[in-house]
C-alpha cells in the first residue's frame, strides 16, 4: 500500500487524539496542571471538653490526604496518605506538612480530619466547635492557623468564572475544637467512626484503631477480637 493511501487515516487519529485532550484539559480543574506536586501544610490544634474546657489528652487526631484522578468516564478520589497523632496533656497536636508527588492527569483534594476519644462526640460530625458549615478548604485554613488566634477565614469560589470570589467568611479562634462529653449509651454508638480507606491504609492509622477497638469492647463487653486488624 502506497503511504499517500494512509496519510488520511493517521491525520484523522491524530486530530482525535489531540480533540480528546483538549476536552480533558478544558474539564480539568486548572490545579490539577500543576503536574506531580502535592503539598499540605502543617496542620495543629487543640482539642477541649466543650463544657469545660479543659484539655482532652490522648485523642486521636488523623490526617487523610487524597487526591482526584481523571477515569475513563469522571474523575475519582483516591487516598493517597493517612498520618495520625495523639493530643498531650494540654490537648495540643502537631502533623507536619506533607509533600508529594503525584501522576499527571491527578490533582490534590482538601486533605480531611477526624478527631476521636472515646466518650466524647468525635470530629467532624459530633463537635460543637467549630461551626459545623466550614468547608473542607476552611477547615485546612482553620488547622494551619496559629492555635488560639482569633481572626476570620474566608472561603472563596473553585469555579474557574468565579474563582476568588468569596463566598462566606466567618470569625473563629484557629485550631481550637470542641467535642461534647457523651452522657448515653446511644450517642457513644452514633460517634463512634471507623477506620478511613481501605485495609491496606489501617497500618498507618494504630492508634484510631486502638480507640476504635476499646470503644467497641466497651459498647459490647465482648472481645474485639480481629475487628480493624490488618493480617
């Protein structure tokens, strides 16, 4: 075959190729074109009875950092890292920032919390403060903070037509959460959470699942047995 009889074909292929990236770019948040790079800054607070106020020691605080890559039909989440730590004696806690590298055509999520000790109501959705409608972005804004000071975050509009637009703004104290004492059976069983991703991340998150499991033996008085352990 003469390869003047093929040069059609080629260049229609190519043409599609070229129309099908186009369309992934345009549909591709422009974030996700900083190619390989994901960072998270450090993240630190202090957890309270919200009560009384005093310092909650020994509550889990754990850290999930995930990230958006392009499928065949839509977009999907992926956890790409999970570190956790424990509050001392002053209820204060420390991760430090966390950077990576991730593959094109992927972009970063706002990294999520979840705050936990048993007997109290855990975080995010049993806490008292703060308020329960910050946005992921805020709450990255509200833990990066200095601890204690009180100042106003904004959130600001993602849509690439109205990105940096503001959408709301709140006064808070930065870092400073409040988890209410649990006084039933019942609230402690609508609290209690459990372990984030799949069984391949459990290794990272030993201490949530110590809390988990003595919750567990504590609402059922039985033995927690295997339950969250990663053979």
């Amino acid at each position: 075959m003469d390869c003047k009889d093929i040069k059609f074909p080629i260049k229609l292929i190519i043409g599609f190729v070229i129309a099908i990236v186009f369309s992934i770019i345009v549909a591709t948040p422009s974030h996700a074109f900083w190619w390989m790079g994901y960072h998270k800054p450090a993240f630190k607070g202090k957890v309270i009875d919200a009560e009384t106020k005093e310092p909650i020691e020994g509550a889990v605080v754990v850290v999930v950092y995930s990230k958006k890559s392009i499928g065949i039909a839509e977009s999907y989440s992926v956890t790409i890292n999970v570190r956790e730590t424990l509050t001392d004696k002053n209820g204060e806690f420390y991760i430090p920032s966390y950077t990576t590298i991730i593959q094109p055509l992927s972009w970063e999520e706002w990294a999520s919390f979840i705050i936990f000790k048993p007997g109290y109501g855990s975080f995010p959705n049993w806490r008292v403060y703060p308020p329960m409608n910050l946005s992921l972005s805020v709450l990255e804004d509200f833990f990066s903070g200095e601890v204690g000071k009180e100042g106003e975050i904004v959130e600001r509009s993602q849509i690439p037509s109205l990105k940096g637009e503001i959408l709301d703004r709140w006064k808070v104290t930065f870092g400073v959460v409040e988890l209410p004492k649990l006084k039933t059976r019942d609230e402690r069983i609508k609290a209690k959470p459990a372990p984030v991703g799949a069984p391949s991340d459990w290794k990272k998150q030993k201490e949530f699942i110590k809390l988990i499991r003595q919750e567990w033996q504590y609402l059922t008085g039985e033995d927690p047995g295997d339950l969250y352990i990663n053979k």
